[in-house]
C-alpha cells in the first residue's frame, strides 16, 4: 500500500514552470508536500549514473550541471564537479515545493563588471555583492580596477599609482570633473578615494573562491590612463596628455611590471587590458610614437594601439593567460588569441566570432545598468538612456548569430559603470534587480523564461529584507505613458518640410517623426525621438486653413549623455507657405539641467495651414518627438 501511494505521488509530479527561480531551471517538477531544505540525504559528486546523464553535454555544461532532489524528509544531490553542487545548493534555497530540479547552464559565462574606479568601492562591499551574485550563479566578477578618476589596486612595484593615483580632489567624479581632475596624495587632508590593498583582493578571492566566481582584474591601457601618467609622467607622450604612449619602452616596461603582480595575485584565466576609448591624437604628434610606427611599419594610429596590445597580449599568454579586452582591441588588427568583451552593440563580438576568436556580449542597449531604470522624473541621475528591467531580460544573445559559430560566444555580462553613482546604496539601486535579468539571459534557455516578473519580485523582495538597497519593483512606474498610448492630433500624418536636417546619428522616422502620433520613451535611443545639434526648423503643412488653438512639443533632457532643453520655441503660423507671423515664443523655465520631459506648449487662437515650430539651441543635442497641433 505504502508503495502504491508512493507511485501515485510520482505520478502527479508535473513539469512545471520555474516556480519560484532565479534565474530558471532547465527541468523541474514538482510533488505534494512541505520541502525539507535543511537535511541533506545525499552527495553524489562524480558518481556515475550522473556522469552518463550528462555526458552528450559540453564540457562547460557538465561541469556545471546538477540533479536535486527534494522531498520532505531531506534533499538530494548529484553533480560531476564541486561547482554543479554549489549551484544545486543555490537552487535550494530558493525551493518552496517538494520536487525535482535537473539543471545545467546554456552559457558558459555569465557575468558582472564593478566599477570602483569613479567612486572607490571597499573589501566589504565587494564581499557583500558576491553573495547576491553567487545566487544568481553568476560565475565571472570583472573588476575595473584601474581609471581616470582613480587607480585601486596596491602595486608594489610602482608605489606611486596608490599613494598618489588612487587619491584625487572631490568627493564625487562629478566633483573631481569640475575642479579639473585633479590628484592628491595619500594622508592630504583634500585625499578622496582609496585602493585595495593585497591583502584585501586575497580575502575577495577567497571568498569568490568558495562561490564558484571567478575575479577578472581589469588593468585599462592606453586610454583611461590619466592617472597612470600622473604618478608617472614618463609613460606618457608628453606634458597634457593622458594616454600612455606606445612609442616608449617605459611605458611596457610599467605595464608589464602590473602585470606580473596582477597575475601573481589573481588566478584568472582572463586578464582583461580595457583597451577603449583611447585618444589617439598625441600619438599623431609624438616623436616616440612616431618613430615606433616606422620602426614597426605601422600604417595609422589603430595600428599602433593594436601593436600595444599585441605585445602585452604576447606577455599575458607567454605566462599561461588570456587577454580579454573591449572590442576597441578589434581595431587595427585583433590579437591572436584574444577574447573580445562586445560593448558598442553586438557587432564587435559578432566580427570576433567570424574571425574566430571568442566574444563575451555585453551590448550597452541591454547590459548598461548605468541607464535608468525606472521613469527617469523619478530616478536619480544615470548615465545614458533608460534600461527597464524587462528590456533587459528581452536580450537573446544569439541573435544574427550563424550556428556554427555558437560555440564562441562564450555568453554575457551586465556592466555598471560608477561615474553617476557616488554612494553604495545608490550602486546596490542600480545593480538589482536588473543583474537578475542578465544572470537569467546568460544561464536560462529561453523557453524557460517567462514568469521572470513574478519571480524575480520574490527573489528581489528576499534581497531586500536581507539588507540590500534594491531598487524596489512594488514602486515602478514603468514606461512613459505617452510612449504606450501614442498622440492624436491635428496635424497627424501631415507632411513635414525640415528647414534644418535632423542629426544623422538620430534620425527616428526621418520626415514623418513630428507628425506621426508615434511618441518616445524614457530613453533619447529609442529610435522615436529625433535629435538634433543646430535649432530645430520645421513647418507642417495641415493641407487646408484650419482653426488652430495649440501647439506644442515635449523635449528630453539628460545631462549625462548631453541632452538639454532649447532655449527657447518659437510658434508661426501662414495661411501661404510664404508670409509667417510669430504667434508665441516659449522660454525654457527651468534652469537647472535635470532628468527631464518638458512641454513647450501654447495656446493659439487663429487660423493657418502652416504651422513652423522653431526651437532655438542652448547646448549639445535636442530631442524632440512630436509636434502637437490642436
Ligand atoms: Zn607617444
């Protein structure tokens, strides 16, 4: 009897979505019961039957991969490595039904980048993030160590770049920006900032150790290296300039001097060399940088920063590592071995990938968390556009990607980058749960997706409650509604003639934009908003003389990435095409540049056929959606 009861339990076991998870198993089913998660029954690790289960798997799969057990007399484990053990120990915890879990990752890398560079981050906060991390199974933690604002990590070698470089002048990087960047000295009364001292990135390891994580320390050359060359001039082309310089001899020797501490400290297969972003017009001018391109037979400057990561790749590989670098390092020729981390879109991975080199994706549409995440009215400052917690998880990875070159694209990475982010709590805020969303896209089939929202509000509520400053998904106010619902209006779909061309690089729907009741969302990137560098100039045709009582346009503004309001709008009105009168001008009330959407609207009481609507210029880009005539 006791049997039958058994079997019939087994029977009504269901395959069922991934109740309760994050991120999603890729088998589960559940049976009656209340789960006991505190006993464990069994540890199988390297056993047989499951090593045969698992052994059509990749490599990377297998090791992670694991089979729990949970009934209410006690859990079960089986797994081939340590790891696939640890992960079935995360599960776990988030278990709330007796059941059974069979589970393994679709990529091999899912990651997470901390900036502590812009605004230094300590030991303890650092220790903290692991363990959300680790829940998440997040097995790749990628430190920029090294920046502009400040250099982190203790050196012996070159006792400089911490008792000077990692010490500045302003409180926050916006402080430090507007005092003219400016260093001090460890101990000065002015000093902020800080670094990691050995000691301390032991303890991380440590403890990222025991959570399956590995740390990718990421030391950035040539670009962002202000800091460098203000400990030690002599890495760079010449006085006012801040990338060091390709042509001297001192600057690989100071490199590779890091670099050897670097790889003595950190066990990472990857050492990640930045690569982005480097100015390269000193290099033009120098007369080391240019004797080094004769030397080398080096066409063009790309060349020259390619011959510097080349050669620091030769180092890295020659003492059994990767390099890993942004996909800048693509430019000028790649790298032999080297792994690209794609940021500017996917296309950088993607041309990795066809050249045959691995790519880790982590394109700034879906994996930026410096973006708002929330109505941007709301929110504290971001840096760049708007990126929901929703549209994040939406990112498939293999998107364009032909399938016999799957097998690079290693997976994906959520980077937070900390110019806007002075406090810890402000950092936790950015960082969940938006790296839930990633974390799923990186280990989760994406059939197994759905339900994210429900799930990721229990976990996100449990981060909570264990004394994270989690952005709070109760409160989101979500898309702009104007975004959802579009506008109806008078001159919808009438014809638009553009005294002034919009901005290329943000074109929107081009001629019908201000007239096609489509408007944008909370990020100036969305393809709906229209931006623009000069005065804006258009005139819509309405097609007969009508009664015209409104006219208005809402602009974006975002200090982070340059947007800002006009000064000014200016309203005109023509029965001809020909003979304009100025009905209204609008000036721009706020003063403070903040986050913003701003109306310039006004009521009119005339007649006309064209309507011109002029926004007169203040600084850097100008966004507009529609123009709204009643
Ligand atoms: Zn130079």
């Amino acid at each position: 009897m006791k049997r039958l009861f058994l079997s019939l339990l087994a029977g009504v076991a269901l395959m069922v979505s991934a109740f309760g998870q994050v991120p999603a198993p890729l088998e589960m089913t559940s049976a009656p019961g209340t789960p006991n998660l505190t006993k464990e029954l069994s540890r199988k690790i390297g056993g047989k039957a499951f090593a045969k289960k698992t052994a059509e798997l990749p490599a990377y799969a297998r090791e992670q991969a694991y089979l729990l057990t949970v009934t209410p007399k006690g859990y079960k484990v089986e797994a081939n490595t340590e790891t696939g053990y640890f992960y079935a120990l995360q599960t776990l915890k988030q278990m709330e039904t007796c059941g059974t879990v069979y589970d393994y990752p679709r990529f091999q890398y899912r990651g997470f980048m901390m900036d502590v560079s812009r605004h230094f981050r300590d030991k303890d906060f650092i220790l903290k993030q692991l363990e959300a991390l680790a829940s998440l199974k997040i097995n790749q933690f990628h430190m920029h160590l090294t920046d502009d604002a400040g250099w982190r990590l203790q050196i012996d070698k070159y006792p400089l770049l911490t008792r000077q470089a990692a010490w500045r002048v302003g409180e926050t990087w916006q402080d430090w920006c507007d005092q003219g960047r400016q260093y001090s000295q460890e101990c000065a009364p002015e000093a902020r900032g800080g670094y990691l001292t050995k000691a301390d990135i032991r303890e991380i390891l440590d403890r990222a150790a025991q959570l399956h994580i590995n740390v990718i320390p990421e030391i950035e050359m040539p670009g962002h290296s202000r800091e460098v060359v203000f400990a030690y001039p002599e890495v760079g082309c010449r006085e006012g300039s801040y990338e060091l310089c390709p042509g001297k001899e001192a600057t690989f020797e100071l490199l590779e001097g890091v670099l050897e501490e670097v790889i003595e400290l950190f066990p990472s297969p990857y050492i990640h060399v930045g690569g982005d972003e480097a100015d390269k017009s000193h290099w033009k001018e120098c007369p080391d940088c240019q004797a080094r391109m004769k030397a080398e037979g080096l066409a063009n400057v790309e060349e020259l920063q390619s011959y510097l990561i080349k050669r620091i790749e030769r180092f890295i590989n020659a003492r059994g590592r990767q390099l890993l670098g942004w996909d800048e390092i693509l430019e000028g020729g790649l790298s032999p071995n080297a792994t690209v981390m794609s940021w500017r879109g996917t296309q950088g991975g993607l041309e990795a990938i066809q050249q045959g080199h691995d790519a880790v994706m982590t394109p700034g549409r879906y994996c930026y968390l410096d973006k708002v995440q929330d109505a941007p009215i709301y929110e504290p400052e971001g840096w760049g556009g708007f990126l929901s917690l929703d549209v994040a998880h939406s990112y498939e990875p293999m998107e364009g990607m032909p399938e016999e070159a799957q097998m690079h694209l290693l997976g994906v990475q959520g980077n937070l980058w900390a110019e806007r982010i002075p406090t810890n709590e402000h950092y936790e805020y950015m960082m969940y749960p938006r790296i839930a969303a990633i974390a799923e896209v990186g280990w989760s089939q994406p059939s197994r997706k759905d339900n994210f929202r429900e799930r990721v509000t229990r976990w996100n509520d449990n981060l909570i409650a264990a004394g994270y400053h989690a952005f709070d998904l109760h409160k989101e106010y979500g898309e702009r509604p104007a975004y959802k619902n579009g506008v109806k209006h008078l001159a919808l779909g009438k014809p638009v003639k553009y005294n002034k061309l919009w901005n290329r690089g943000y074109p929107a729907a081009r001629e019908t934009t201000l007239t096609d009741g489509i408007c944008g969302g909370w990020s100036y990137g969305d393809g709906r908003w229209q931006g623009f560098l000069t005065d804006i100039d258009v005139v819509i045709d309405l097609e007969s003389v009508q009664p015209v009582h409104y006219v208005g346009g809402t602009f974006l503004c975002e200090p982070g990435p340059g947007i800002y309001l006009p000064k000014s709008v200016e309203v005109w009105l023509s029965s001809d095409g020909e003979n304009f009168e100025q009905v209204a001008t609008i000036p721009n009330e706020i003063q403070e540049p903040c986050q913003s959407y701003v109306l310039f609207g006004t009521p009119i009481n005339a007649q006309a056929r064209y309507v011109r609507f002029v926004a007169h210029p203040t600084r850097g880009f100008h966004f507009l959606d529609e123009v709204v005539v009643n």
